[in-house]
C-alpha cells in the first residue's frame, strides 16, 4: 500500500498554482471512500470548483486497489462503509509511510468526528459537505505551509448543490436491497446508509424513518412495520426525483 515515490503533493509548490488562488487545490489529486453517489457527487464539484481532481472507491476493497496504484494528496473517508469501518482505514494509512499527506473523515454523525480524529485523521467534515469555504479550508489547513502557498485569503461563501441523480442512484439503490433481502443481516446497513443519505439530502422524515428502523433493530423488536414503512417512503422518494 502506498508503495508509489515523490507525488506531486510532496513537491515544492509550482509558481502556475501561485497564480490560482481562487483554486487553491490545483494539481492535487483527492480519493473519496463514499459508498454514496450523492455524497460523492457533492465532493466531485468542491473538487471541480477548487481545481482539485478526483477518484472514487465505494468501499475499503476498492480504496485498497486505489492506493496501491495511486498516492493522492487527499484521502477523505466516509466512516460507515458496507464492507467495514472507514476508521480503520484512516488507522492504516495514517501509521502507512509514506503518510498520504491530508486524511479527513466524513460521516452524517457528527459524533463520529472523534472516532476518526483518534484513528488518526486530520480533520472531520460533517455532511451534507456544500460549503466550498470549509472544504477548502479543512484541505489546506492540514497541507504543509510550503504546499499552501497562500497567505490570508478571502473565503468563498458558495455553497454547492449535488445533482439529483445522484441522490436517485442512492435510493434505487436501497429500494433494491429492501426488494431483495431475505433477512435482517442487511438491516445495519440500510439504516445507516439511508439516514446518511436523507441527511445529505435534507430529508429529515426519511431520516427519522431510517433512525427508527436502526433503533428497532438494535432492540430486537420486530421490522415488519417499519421495513413497509421506509419501502414506501424510498418509493415516494424516486417517484419525485423521477420528475424532476
């Protein structure tokens, strides 16, 4: 892992990047772990919009492929991922060296911040990830000064908006597994991928919905209902992204 030498983001800053400081990320390569479209999607145009580039990997298996081709200047990993947790991910590469130089964790808890910061992240951003300013500036603060190259600078006030065919990837995605699931082993995931997904979207009812689902399962009690409840509301959902 991390097997590549000197990257770009361990070389002195280029003078043609000084010139750019309304992108400040220019020429660095960010790796987004998200198993969400949406999400992503919201972290591919802070990317466009700063003159980053981007990778996707939707889950630890295909982060581990990225990394042992690629060294990005920027990990960002999203704490809850289907085949584990991205806290250990951050734990690897943090203790890996070369160290991948800015790692941030994401998630739609913001009480997750401190299982990332102590696996060893640089930083946390809470979703739903619109402001271009923090984004920016979670980045560049955790940047050696030397790749920075910028001194005081005005902040954008934008704020980003993911298209919505991320958002009806997401839940295709998930009325898929309600269709498809012949037991609860899936329900973990479900809550959690979904809350996530309503909180990026704004959609506090489907989030209490999905929060509802997690908290009967964790308490033994019975899904029936509650699985019939957010089938139906993820339907009405795509229903409306459809029409727009």
């Amino acid at each position: 892992m991390l097997t590549q030498t000197q990257s770009q983001a361990d070389k002195p800053l280029p003078m043609w990047r000084l010139s750019m400081p309304r992108r400040p990320l220019t020429g660095l390569t960010v790796l987004v772990v998200e198993d969400s479209r949406f999400a992503s999607e919201a972290v591919r145009l802070l990317c466009l919009r700063s003159g980053a580039r981007i990778r996707r990997a939707d889950c630890l298996r295909s982060a581990a492929r990225h990394l042992q081709t690629y060294r990005p200047a920027v990990v960002i990993v999203d704490l809850g991922l289907p085949d584990g947790d991205g806290a250990g991910l951050i734990r690897k590469m943090h203790e890996t060296q070369p160290r991948v130089p800015v790692i941030l964790g994401i998630s739609g808890d913001p009480d997750a911040a401190g299982a990332a910061l102590a696996a060893g992240a640089d930083g946390f951003l809470a979703k739903p990830i619109e402001s271009l300013a923090a984004f920016q500036q979670a980045i560049l603060s955790a940047l050696p000064v030397e790749q920075t190259g910028f001194g005081p600078r005005i902040l954008p006030d934008d704020m980003i908006q993911p298209d919505q065919s991320g958002l009806r990837d997401d839940l295709a995605h998930v009325a898929e597994i309600l269709a498809s699931a012949e037991d609860t082993s899936a329900i973990d995931y479900i809550a959690r991928f979904l809350a996530g997904v309503a909180h990026s979207a704004h959609d506090p009812a489907l989030e209490e919905a999905a929060s509802a689902l997690a908290r009967d399962h964790q308490a033994g009690n019975a899904l029936a209902t509650d699985l019939a409840r957010l089938s139906g509301m993820v339907h009405d959902r795509l229903a409306r992204v459809a029409e727009m």
